[in-house]
C-alpha cells in the first residue's frame, strides 16, 4: 500500500483488513447467503467449521474402526465363529493381521477370510474352547411351511 | 481356484428374505437381531451407505412374551399435535389393537434415527399369526433361528405320552391333587 502522508500510515497499521477477511472468505466460499459474504457471519461458521473439523479428525477413525469391526463380525459369522474367538485363536496362530487387513479380506477376499476362519476354528477345537457349538434351529418352520404349500 | 475367481462372489448384492418365529420370544432383544439383518450389518460388505440390507417377514407376533410385568409397565406415548391430544396406551392396550405393534415400535426404536430408518423398517414384514401371503412365501431362504427356544406346554403333548411318560412314584388314591 502506498501512503502519501504519515497521518495514513500511522491508522492503517496492524494486519491489512482486507487480506485478513480474504482469508476467511475463501474457507467460506462454499456457504450459502449471507454466511458467504458478511464477514461477521462467515467469521462465526468458518470457526465452529474448523472446530467440527478438528473433531472429525478423530472421529473419523472411530467410524472407521467401528466398520471394520462390523465386517470382521459379519464375516466371522458367516463361518460360525464369534468374533473374539477367532481373534484370539489367531493370535494364538501367530497370525498379527489388525482390524484393517481382516475387514479388506472378509469384504474383498471372502474366501481368504475363509481359510484364516477355518485356522481358527481349528485352533480352538485343539484347545478345547467351547463357543463353536451352534445350536441347529430346534423347530424346522419353514421347511414345515413349504410342506404344507405342497 | 483360478486367480480370477479367487476375489469373485456371486449375487452378493441380492436381497435375502428371512423368516423369524416370534412366538415365546422377547420383542426387544429380538429387535436387536432383526436390525441386524435388516440394516445387512450381518454381510462382510456392510456399509453405512451401502444399500445392502435384507427383508425379514416376522410371523406370529401376537404371541410375544414381554418380560416381567411390562405388559401392564411399559406405556406408548402419542401426541397428536393439538392442545390436550397426548395420550398413553399400555402394551397390552396396544397389543390388543394390533398384535404387529409392539415389535415394530421395538424393532424401529431399536435403530438409530436416521433418514435410511424408514427405507429399512419397509423390508421389515410383521403378521400376527403364520399366515403368510404365498407370494410373500415364495421368496423366503432363510429361517433366523430363535433367541430362546419355545417350550410346549403341558396340555399340547397328547394324552398318551403323557401317561405313559416314565414316573418316580404314583400318588396315592387318596391324595387329592390341586
């Protein structure tokens, strides 16, 4: 900025204003009405935004790890083995794969997460863990059902 | 197995239909398994975002069995928007009205309100009894077993087994049974 006189360049110190807002208009760019362009409302939304998204950092690999939970579950179920038997019968096997690995098998190399079920179903039928027993469906609805459509 | 089919899966996004008996069976605890299949969460795929959930037709939901004393405890709250409109229905009042009720509102509360809540509940199929439209019938691949298993009672065995089921000792002929 150019001043022509010392009385300017004495008011007009400290950050230049108009670089400064700039800055939060850019992060605000995206908003819609008035929170895009009146400083003092994109000021308010630009700060509680960038507070979601500190907090999102770590909320984010919560999600994630809930999900990779959720399939590793959902696998293990689907070979008759509950989850914590089939971690601990892996760790047991020497097979250190975390959470991330096993979900990426169990959801696109269902029949790898098979072989690394059917490893630990064998790890604990040799030590003798009791949660591999399921009950078979005592009453057979369905097939009574279809017996009777016939 | 070839290198190709090692990572192939068939119809993995094909909607299944279970069937679940919820006769003897604890509506809310039931509705923890049933949101399982019905939100997919039971297939290694799940998403939140993924459309991946089955149907569930549920039969025999006049015959729940809350537990404890809830039937007469547990109280439905209705407000129909204008002055004076709440009302509160106890769940054998509701049960009474419409025996699908109280495994819906369980199965509905049971998930996490959300704008795919009500796109699930719509693969959620509940009949009071085990009549069952055929074309219903006709998708079903799967029975979801049980929570707890359905004891039979003493008057549904017939007369013979019955009598000639081994005893201890016999009464004498005196002795009065109450």
């Amino acid at each position: 900025m150019v001043f022509t006189s010392i009385v300017n360049f004495v008011r007009s110190r400290g950050p230049d204003e108009f670089w400064r807002k700039r800055k939060v208009f850019r992060l605000a760019a995206h908003y819609i009405g008035r929170r895009r362009n009146c400083y003092s409302i994109a000021i308010k939304n630009v700060h509680r935004a960038l507070v979601y998204a500190t907090k999102g950092r770590k909320l984010k690999k919560l999600d994630m790890a809930d999900l990779w939970t959720t399939r590793i579950r959902a696998g293990c179920e689907e070979h008759g083995i509950d989850y914590f038997t089939f971690k601990e019968c892996l760790a047991r096997e020497n097979v250190f794969l975390n959470r991330k690995s096993l979900a990426d098998l169990a959801c696109w190399e269902p029949y790898t997460f098979k072989s690394l079920a059917d490893i630990a179903k064998q790890r604990a039928a040799d030590d003798g863990l009791n949660c591999l027993n399921r009950i078979e469906n005592s009453d057979h609805i369905l097939s009574k059902m279809l017996k009777n459509k016939k | 197995m070839s290198t190709i089919k090692r990572v192939q899966q068939w119809a993995t996004f094909a909607r299944i239909w279970h069937i679940y008996d919820a006769a003897w069976q604890n509506p809310f605890e039931s509705a923890k398994l049933l949101r399982k299949y019905l939100m997919g969460m039971h297939k290694p795929i799940y998403h939140p975002l993924n459309d991946c959930g089955d149907h569930v037709i549920v039969i025999n939901s006049k015959d729940i069995a809350l537990p404890g004393d809830e039937w007469k405890k547990r109280v439905y709250f209705h407000h129909t928007g204008y002055p004076g409109g709440a009302s509160w229905t106890l769940a054998w009042e509701l049960h009474t009205k419409d025996p699908t009720l109280v495994l819906k509102k369980a199965v509905y509360n049971s998930m996490k309100g959300n704008l795919q809540r009500r796109y699930t509940m719509e693969r959620l199929h509940i009949f009071p009894d085990s009549n069952i439209p055929e074309n219903i019938m006709k998708n079903v691949s799967n029975q979801l077993q049980q929570l707890r298993p359905k004891p039979t009672r003493l008057d549904s065995y017939d007369e013979k087994y019955v009598k000639e089921f081994p005893k201890i000792i016999d009464y004498p002929k005196d002795y009065i049974l109450r």
